[in-house]
C-alpha cells in the first residue's frame, strides 16, 4: 500500500512540476510579446496634405520590435475634443493591416473613419481628437512558420513557371 502512495505522489508532484513550468513559460512569453508590443508604434492624424478627403487618417506603423510583424489589428478612436466617447463606428477589428514590416521600418497608409450615427453634426476635424486605442499584433515567428517566404525567381526560369510552382 505504501509503494502505491508512493508512485500516486511521485505522479502528482512531477503533473504538477510540468504544470508549474508550463505555466511560468506562458508568463515569460507573454511579457516578452507585450514588451515587443511596446515597441511598435502606431501614430494616426488627420492629415488631407498627405492622403486624400475620402481617406483622410495618416496612420504610420512604426516597428521597433526587433521581430517582423505579420500582421496587425488596431482601433482609431475618434472623440471630440473635451469629451471621451469614442465616436468611430466601425470596431477594432475591421482596422486591419496586413503589410509585412520587417524589424526598424515603418509603414504609412491613408484610413478613412465614420462616426456613429447620430454624430455626424460633430464631424468637424478641427474639434475631433484622432487616437490608436487597443491594437493586437501578430508577429512572424520562424519556429512556427507563421509565413512562407517564396524564394528568388532563379534568372533562367520564366515568370510563368516560376509563380506556377508556388
């Protein structure tokens, strides 16, 4: 009986020292990915010069993380000046980029925003404050594959072989 509690305990304390690991790793990799998250900046303005009235918002994504980003999915928030409900209807999740941006790059891209109905009395840019709320990014790690380079075309291969093989 005594040899039977005891391969019972030597189990439970190796299930619960795997447990214990395991756990610290999902800790240690999540600050890691919220410290790499820091490092990516996202800036929004409404800027007219640079993009166009339909699509009026200069978003520049700015990569300082050290990793590739795959891609990424952010909220602009839109409030009048003074107040803070966020007056953009769309949600987070229709923000989405999926531009590569290799490590120390930046991409630049032109939004466009729609307030909430009911709002549109507010839409003056001069009174709107332009801010990224919640983003979420997606990082490309190489362990998992999370994207498939394709190689170089070779020279003296035709582009129409060459993009029929991948």
């Amino acid at each position: 009986m005594n040899k039977i509690l005891k391969i019972i305990g030597v189990n439970v304390l190796g299930i619960a020292v795997l447990a214990g690991g395991y756990i610290a790793y999902i800790i240690i990799e999540q600050k890691s990915k919220n410290a790499r998250e820091e490092k990516v900046e996202i800036t929004v303005k409404y800027d007219v010069e640079v993009c166009t009235t339909q699509y009026p918002l200069h978003v520049i994504i700015q990569n300082g993380s050290g990793r590739t980003i795959y891609s990424i999915h952010f909220d602009i928030k839109v409030r009048r000046k003074g107040y803070s409900n966020n007056l953009n209807e769309w949600s987070w999740i229709k923000n989405e980029s999926d531009k590569i941006i290799e490590p120390e790059n930046f991409h630049s891209s032109c939004w466009h925003y729609k307030l909430k109905a009911g709002n549109e009395r507010f839409n003056n840019p001069d009174n709107l404050i332009f801010e990224i709320g919640h983003k979420y990014i997606r990082f490309y790690e190489s362990k998992t594959k999370a994207f498939k380079r394709l190689p170089t075309k070779p020279n003296n291969v035709s582009s129409t072989a060459f993009a029929s093989r991948y």
